[in-house]
C-alpha cells in the first residue's frame, strides 16, 4: 500500500449506510480482530531479529525493517486517532520521516529514525489509542467511517507492510530468523489437467459492495472476455527449468526489448536466490539453502521473466481481466463471486496465505479453492503477473486520497493479481489488485500463463 502524509476528507466509495449495513458492533469486532492479528505478525517480524538486525539496511530496494514498524504506528495516528478521532498529534515532529513519499528506501538509513525500543513504543502506544477510537467512535456517516473502513485500510496497510518486512527477511544474510510448518501436498497432481477452459461472455469486474476494497478496486463494471485457455495451477519450479535449459536467458527473441536490457545488463541466468552448485539447482530461502523443489510454484520472478517464458512455451500471460474472471465468474449462478470458491472468508483449506506457511504450496495443493472453471491456486501461494497495464477502471474515483492508486497509472505498472502465502486473507480479494514495476524480482511473485480458445 502506497502511503500518504494525511487524511483527505473528500467523499469515497465506502460502503453505504441504510437497512443492509451491517451491525456496529459485528464492524467493531472486525476491525478489532483485523487490527491486532496484523499486529502480533508485526510483532513477529520484529522481534524475531536484533536491534542490530532491526536498523540495517539488508537491500537498497528495502527500507530498515525499523523504519517500517514506525511507519506503520505513524499512518495509524494520522488516520485513526487525528483523521477519525480528531486528536492532537503525539509526536508530529516524525511526520516527514515516515513518509513514504518524501524519501525514498535507499535514504531512510540516513535519516534520524526512532530507534527499535522507541519505535515499539510509539506503535503500541497509537494502537492503544486507536483502540479507544474504534470502540467510542460511531461508525457511519462519514465515507472514512462506514462499515469501519478506516480501521479496515489501516489494518490492510500493516499487513501489506508485514508482508514488504518478510520480503526483507528473505533478502537478510545469515541464519534463519523464522520458522513455519510446511504447507499440504497435492493429493490430485498427477491426474490435474494441465490448463482449463474459460468460457467466453460478460461477467461482472471489480467491486461496489466489498466494504474494505480500495478504490482501485471500484466500481464494479461489465466486461466482455472471449473464451480462453488458462493453466491449472502456476507455473511450477520444475517446468520453468526447462525453459532456462533451453537457453531462455540467452535468446534474444523470448525477450522484450527492455527485459532483454535487463538481462544482459545483470547477467541474470535463474530467478532471484536461485544458483546452480554440483549439477543442481540450489536456492536460498529465509536462511536456509535448499534444491529448487520442481513441484513449487516458481517464485522471484520479474515480469520481463515471465513474459519471456510464456513465449517460449507458445502462450502468452493473461490479461487482468481474464484472471479475474477465471477466479470470480459463475456460470451457473451467472455471477461473480467475492472468492474462486465462493462468498466466504478465506480458510486454510482454500489457500496459502497469512505467512502460515513461508514458502508456495505444490501445484494443485488446495483442491477446496478452485474456481467454478477448476483452476486453482488463484488465491494465495504466489502473486501472479498478468499482461495488463495498472489503469483505473470505469467511474474510478480516488479515495481517500490521490496517492494511492491514481499517480500509479499508466504503462510504467504491470498489475499482479491472487496473493502470495506472504498476504494475509484482509489484503487480498478476488477484486484486489497489486502493481510493480516488470523489473521487480524480490517481491513474492510467480505467473500462469494463457492461450486464446
């Protein structure tokens, strides 16, 4: 999530009130469940290292994982307890330290950040107040306020931070500073067909009922999407060493120009933390080195990278539209769904997510998650990376402000979509919608790819 220096009180796409709003005790409960379960993986991630370990900076692409702890407790009291609850700032003097716009993550190093125990403190004292808020603030009204979307953003905007701290564990040297249990197997793999069909016609895209979906995400619309082939699962580990066996990062014609730039220029023959050692691929994960496992989702991988493979496979990326509606269309109920399985919240029998897991599962793990048209895995495990530029949709209205979806438009932003195992079931709809730049690799990112019908 991009980050602004304040609150905007224009009008925004929040939830409307009236007869089918939910009940302000039900938002309450929500909001406060979101909050503190973004909060204990916080508490993970920086607890889990030294103060050392805490103010390093472990890549020039990251911020000090400091830095993101105050950051996090700096948005929270700009929008909770200044923006919703109208108090005094507590220590406005860090307000141009943490903002995410005025320095860049090379330069946060340099900056006078609070240092670890002071920045814990800061954190939990904003969440005590921003508690308060939630429980005495009447939610309704104001579009900040209805069905508690306030309190729905911040919580989204920690764990989208918890997941960019995760990415800076795995870019961190030295031994392992997390553990999680391994994720299921794929019982059907061998017998999962290899790539699905996706019947053509309209369906609906996006969201104007999704309480906590961003404004990026908004408003729903009609698209027409002719029938198209999509595979099963993700692109596995095993699959996308063929390609590079195949002297996929020494020919020329796979490669978008600029991707073909970046290949020569980095000397990049593998994904990122991938090495070949004794006729194997190895790879580095969290600390620990291990064979790359064939059956894994492929993962830090860029656009260019992607898009490469599936021109050396015959096929092509699928465009945003087309992945959504391969994982929210029914055409039996002749809707779309919030999820590929359905209406209801995210479980672990439906996916990979919430760092319970630190690594993909196999593809065709998590059969209780497919879509009407059986692909699977389109939640969770890894972001995948579609053809599509970041644009707004139809009726886009910022909110509730400009910086976070709108100065990102445009050709330069290629759009992922699903989630990764580091997302948490809060930041990742069927509607959600993520962008990077197609050079990013350290990000929690792998693809599928597409044909026409």
């Amino acid at each position: 999530m991009t980050d602004s220096p304040g609150p905007d009180t224009q009008d925004g796409p929040g939830a409307p009130d009236g007869p089918d709003a939910p009940d302000a005790e039900v938002l309450r409960e929500r909001a406060v469940t979101a909050l503190l379960t973004a909060r204990e993986r916080t508490t993970l991630l920086t607890e889990s290292v030294d103060d050392h370990e805490l103010t390093a900076q472990h890549s020039p692409l990251m911020s000090p994982l400091v830095w993101d702890l105050a950051h996090i407790g700096n948005q929270e009291e700009l929008w909770l307890l200044r923006g919703v609850g109208g108090r005094e700032a507590m220590r406005p003097e860090i307000d141009g330290l943490y903002d995410a716009f005025e320095h860049p993550r090379a330069a946060r190093p340099s900056l006078p950040l609070l240092a670890p125990a002071e920045a814990r403190s800061y954190a939990a004292e904003v969440r005590g107040r921003a508690l308060d808020v939630l429980g005495t603030t009447p939610l309704g009204g104001r579009p900040l306020l209805r069905s508690a979307f306030a309190f729905g953003m911040i919580a989204q905007h920690e764990q989208q931070h918890d997941e960019t701290m995760l990415i800076t564990h795995q870019l961190r040297s030295g031994p392992a500073a997390l553990t999680a249990p391994e994720p299921p197997r794929a019982a059907d793999a061998a017998t999962l067909a290899a790539e699905v069909l996706v019947p053509g016609g309209p369906f609906t895209m996006g969201t104007s009922t999704e309480p906590w979906a961003l404004d990026n995400e908004r408003p729903a619309h009609r698209r027409d999407v002719p029938a198209f082939f999509l595979d099963t699962a993700p692109v596995t580990c095993g699959v996308y060493r063929a390609f590079i066996e195949d002297g996929g990062y020494t020919e020329r014609r796979w490669w978008a120009p600029e991707g073909w730039a970046m290949v020569r220029e980095h000397e990049l023959t593998a994904p990122l933390f991938w090495y070949r050692d004794a006729g194997q691929w190895l790879r580095r994960r969290f600390g620990v080195t291990e064979p790359v496992p064939a059956d894994e989702p492929v993962l830090h991988v860029s656009w260019y990278e992607a898009d490469a493979y599936a021109r050396w496979a015959g096929r092509r990326l699928p465009t945003e539209a087309e992945w959504e509606k391969a994982a929210r269309h029914d055409p039996a109920a002749g809707r779309s769904r919030r999820y590929p399985w359905g209406d209801e919240d995210p479980t672990p029998d439906h996916a990979n997510l919430g760092q319970r897991h630190l690594r993909p599962a196999p593809a065709g793990a998590y059969p209780g998650g497919r879509s009407p048209s059986g692909a699977g895995q389109l939640i969770g495990d890894v972001w995948e990376w579609t053809s599509s530029d970041f644009l707004p949709y139809p009726g886009f209205a910022p909110f509730p402000y400009r910086e976070y979806s709108e100065v990102f438009f445009g050709p330069g932003h290629k759009v992922l979509r699903g989630g990764s195992f580091a997302v948490d079931a809060v930041a990742c709809r069927g509607t959600f919608r993520n962008w990077d730049l197609p050079v990013r690799r350290q990000i929690f990112s792998g693809f599928r790819t597409a044909r026409d019908a």
